[in-house]
C-alpha cells in the first residue's frame, strides 16, 4: 500500500487550472523527485498536499501504519499531525527566535502538559521541558548544529539557515517529508553537502521524502524515481535515468528545436 496516493488532484485559480488531474502513488520510505520547468505547477502541488491550497477536485490519500487518512479539507495542522512535514521555498525560520527555540517549536506537539500546569509549573512541567531541550539538542547535533543552539537563526549562515529549517520539520517526527527546493541560492558545495544530508535524513529517519529541485544534479543523485510536471499536468515518471533520456522532458526543458 502505497503511502501516498494522489489520484485526479486539479486545483483551479478562477479560469486558470494550475494543477490538473495527478495521478501518483508513493511508497514508504522512498526517495521522490519531483520537477519541471517554471510554472510548471510543482510548488501548488505541494501546497495541495500539505493543506495551504484545497483542491477543485480529487484525492489526497495517506495511509500509516494501517490507517488510512483523507488529507482533503483538513487544515495545515491536522496534516501536520497525520505525520506530514515541509520546508519552503523562501525559508521560513522564527528568525528573531535561538536555532534551539526553533527547533523546540517542532517538539511542541509531544508538549502534553496542558496549560493549567504550564501555568503554574508543576514538576511535570519542568520534567517534559528538560527531556525536549535535551530532545531538540540531540537533533541539532546530528545535523552539526548543536554548537549553534543559542545563536539568533538569523545570523546563522544561509546554508545552515536551510538545515536548520529542514531539523525544525523532522521535530515533528513526520512519515513524509517534503522538501521545496532546499538547495535554492546554494553554490555548487553546499549543494553537494545536502545531497549528503538527504540521503542521511532518509536512512537515518525512517523517512518518505518527495523533493521538488530545479538543481538537477541533487535530484539525479538522490532520488529513486522522479516525477515530471508541465503546465500542471503530469508529463513523465521513472527513474533518474529513464528521465534523463525521455524526449518529452527534454523538450519541455530545451525547447522543440533542440
């Protein structure tokens, strides 16, 4: 059973259909680019499947351990919950907030104190806190990011600033991990030491990760089987390979001429 089944999803912007019946099926633990040219329809998709955008029509379906789960209509956070994270395009950090605060903010939903003793800090309080702190610092020190823990995430390095981004979703302990292209305003070696840190997050996480990137060089070196969107509708799937020499891609890439 695959762990996420899209079937038919379209999603319409007044006269404008920016996604148009998608089809795809995802296995658990696999490792899924997903491209196309710009405007191609890749960063409304995932807006689909994580709950920013509802679709006109189709089916988002999840399915762990056993359950199966409509992410249609649900809101970001019960997606969320159904064990889905993303990081974005344009990083989203709590910027004026420590890179360990950001990542304590992804471990809020294993805060199960409730607000009474919050408020009046009970020693459950404390107990719950110091096990995240300690939670959050380990995660930080996979990702050589512990030695930065009380630093401002905005004076962090750009590189780091997209690690970071990418910890706080993992806090969230999710089953699927999308990734909206983390390698954005990278130059060619921190490209190369997220392609490390992508296989790393999959075989140490337990992880499904679908990636959207435009650097083709992560993509093709990462991913098992990749999916190609133009103008919104799905235009090729297959392996890093197969896509590679699929005349269809090349077009829509370099253009009928060429």
């Amino acid at each position: 059973m695959s762990i996420l089944a899209v079937e038919k999803l379209t999603k319409q912007f007044g006269g404008l259909t920016a996604v148009s019946e998608i089809d795809l099926a995802i296995q658990k633990n696999e490792l899924v680019g997903l491209i196309g040219p710009n405007g191609a329809g890749k960063t409304t998709f995932f807006n689909l499947l994580t709950g920013v955008y509802k679709p006109t029509e189709g089916k988002i379906t999840m399915n762990v351990d056993g359950k199966s789960v409509s992410l249609v209509g649900k809101r970001t956070d019960q997606i969320a919950a159904a064990g889905v994270a993303r990081t974005f395009q344009n990083i989203r950090l709590f910027k004026q907030l420590t890179v360990l605060d950001n990542v304590l903010i992804g471990l809020h939903k294993k805060n199960n104190i409730g607000t009474i003793r919050s408020i009046l800090r009970f020693p459950s309080f404390f107990k719950m806190e110091d096990r995240l702190r300690k939670e959050a610092l380990e995660l930080l020190a996979i990702f050589d990011l512990e030695d930065s823990a009380d630093v401002l995430a905005e004076n962090l390095p750009y590189g780091k600033q997209r690690r970071l981004e990418i910890v706080r979703a993992l806090a969230t302990k999710p089953a699927l991990l999308f990734l909206d292209e983390p390698a954005a305003g990278m130059n060619p070696q921190e490209s190369a030491e997220l392609t490390q840190l992508i296989k790393k997050i999959q075989m140490e996480f337990d992880l499904t990760v679908i990636l959207i990137e435009h650097d083709m060089s992560v993509v093709m070196n990462v991913c098992e089987r990749i999916y190609v969107l133009e103008y919104g509708r799905l235009l090729a799937e297959g392996t890093p390979e197969e896509i590679r020499s699929n005349p269809d891609v090349l077009r829509a890439y370099l253009g009928e001429e060429h």
